[in-house]
C-alpha cells in the first residue's frame, strides 16, 4: 500500500499492506506482524497507504499521517521476555533515515533529530484498551509500577471520570466507589512505566491479580 513502507531485514522483506504489516521470507513464506494488535478495520484507520518505514535496533517503525508504531520484529536476537511488542508514537516525521552507524533520524517540523539521543524525557500518554465487563463492577484499587517520575492516572467509567491521581509510588492506590460496565484508564508521565494493574480489592492487588 506505500511503496515507502517497505524494508528489508535479515533477507526479510517488510511492508505495508490492506490487512497489516506482512513480513516475507526468502523462502516465501509470509507473516502478518501486525495481526494480533490491530483488526482489519482498525489498521485502516492509520491511512497505512501513508506510512513510511525503517528498521532500528530490532524495531519496525511506521509513520502514518493518522498514527506511528513501534513494532518489535519477531527474532532470537532482540526477542525479551520484557519488551513490548507494540507501542504507539505521536511523532509524525516526514522522512527517517538508519546511518550506517545504526543512529536514527527523523525529519519533523523543527528540524533533523536523532532517535534516543536527547538529554530529557518526552512525555508518555497510554490509554489502555476500553475494559467491556460482564456485568456492573466497581473497581476499587490500582497500582503503577513506575521509575523515575511521578505518573497522572486517570479512570473513566462509561464514559464518565471518575478519578484523577498523582502517583509516586508504587504501592495500591484506591478507586472511589463508582460501578459501571465499561473501564478505561489513562497513564501520563515523564518517567518510565513497566506495568499497570487494576483490581476489585487491594488484596487482589498484593497477590498480583488485576
């Protein structure tokens, strides 16, 4: 779908198509990266015919004119039990460029900037997937497991919010008493946030459920 889109790594080819990020093998077999995080539909709306793409440490990055991503590329080297597969950018560069000394760069409004290089932080916004339950349930506790910064969380319950916190810690942090069928929180910071864990009690929250 975007001749820019396509790469190659380790004899793979990687490119953009109508249902997903498809990654070819020298031998001809193929696998839709993308297959597990995004619905047809939903792939979509990323206008994927606009994405332009580059391969940097291990990572497919896809620029689109709706959304980018950062996809880890399926492979022994890079593979980690801790990375996350999918994150979502806000950068909108309109060119990027791998030197030969594995440095990134991309081209946006202000100027050439260099991926992972700068002195501080940008800001993380994650909002997780919309929680459809059940039945009627009152979410009482949460907690965030987070380095180097404070964290704002947000929670929303159909569609209303319900809370708004300021998060130092990693220890559980109480929900007011609000029930609803539908959950979705949000996660703002500076920092670095490894997991977020949402549970009807603050016992749940201590034997690592949620």
């Amino acid at each position: 779908m975007s001749i820019r889109s396509a790469v190659t790594y380790n004899d793979h080819a990687i490119y953009a198509t109508k249902d997903g990020l498809l990654m070819i093998s020298p031998a001809g077999q193929c696998q839709l990266l993308t297959d597990d995080y995004f619905a047809r539909d939903q792939w979509q709306s990323l206008e994927p015919w606009t994405m332009v793409g580059v391969v940097h440490d291990g990572h497919y990055f896809g620029f689109c004119r709706g959304q980018a991503i950062r996809l880890r590329i399926p492979d022994n080297v890079y593979e980690k039990p801790a990375d996350i597969g999918l994150t979502t950018l806000t950068l909108r560069p309109s060119a990027v460029y791998r030197s030969d000394s594995d440095e990134l760069y991309l081209l946006l409004a202000d100027g050439v900037h260099q991926w992972n290089a700068g002195t501080t932080f940008m800001t993380l916004r994650w909002r997780g997937a919309l929680l459809d339950m059940p039945g009627i349930t009152a979410f009482a506790a949460y907690k965030v497991m987070r380095t180097n910064g404070d964290v704002t969380v947000r929670h929303w319950c159909d569609d209303e919010l319900v809370d708004v916190e300021v998060v130092d810690s990693n220890l559980p942090q109480r929900l007011p008493l609000v029930s609803g069928l539908d959950w979705q929180a949000e996660i703002e910071t500076r920092g670095e946030v490894r997991e977020f864990h949402i549970a009807s009690s603050v016992r749940d929250l201590a034997q690592g459920a949620g």
